[in-house]
C-alpha cells in the first residue's frame, strides 16, 4: 500500500493504492456524483489527466480519457478532472 496524491479539480488529497477512488474522494470529505457503485451507470465518470489506474470491468460508456472512479483503483497518484465542481459534504448541526 503506497501513499499517493490524489488531486481532484486541482485540488489535492492524499490517498492510497487499494481503495477505489469513489471512495477516497468521499472519505476524503468531497461529494463526487455517484448512482450504482457499480460500473453501470456511468455518473461517476471523470478524466484522468495524469496517472494511472487500475479498472475491473464496467459496462459504461466511457470517452478517450475517462475513467469509472468507482471501479478504478490508482496505481499512482493521479489528477482527476470532473465537469462539474465537487463540493464538500455539509454537515448538518445536530440541533436544527
Ligand atoms: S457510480 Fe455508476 S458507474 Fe460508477
């Protein structure tokens, strides 16, 4: 297991070699567009600008350059590039 750096829409996170980058990037407290977890529905797209990954099977479409971030688990640190802004999850206060 190797530290690496995963940057998202520039900005960057640390992560890891083992774990799938859906779930990085949420552990990591940002709140990237997700359906099926599963390689299907494709709402998880992005680009990988830089790096490289390891992607098991999915079956959705997917352009030159674009990887499944719920399938693909980084080899390296990687730059990823998502078309619209990724926010932080917001947590609500416990006395609303
Ligand atoms: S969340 Fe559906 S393909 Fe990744």
């Amino acid at each position: 297991m190797s530290r690496i750096t995963i940057t998202v829409n520039g900005q960057a996170l640390v992560g890891n070699t083992h774990q799938p980058l859906l779930e990085q990037i949420e552990q990591a407290g940002l709140q990237p567009e997700f359906q099926c977890r599963n390689g299907v529905c494709g709402a998880c797209r992005c680009k990988l600008d830089k790096g490289a990954v390891s992607q098991q099977d999915a079956m959705a479409y997917l352009a030159a350059g674009e990887i499944l971030t719920c399938r693909s688990t980084p080899r390296e640190s990687v730059d990823l590039e998502f078309d619209y802004q990724v926010s932080l999850v917001t947590k609500k206060a416990a006395n609303l």
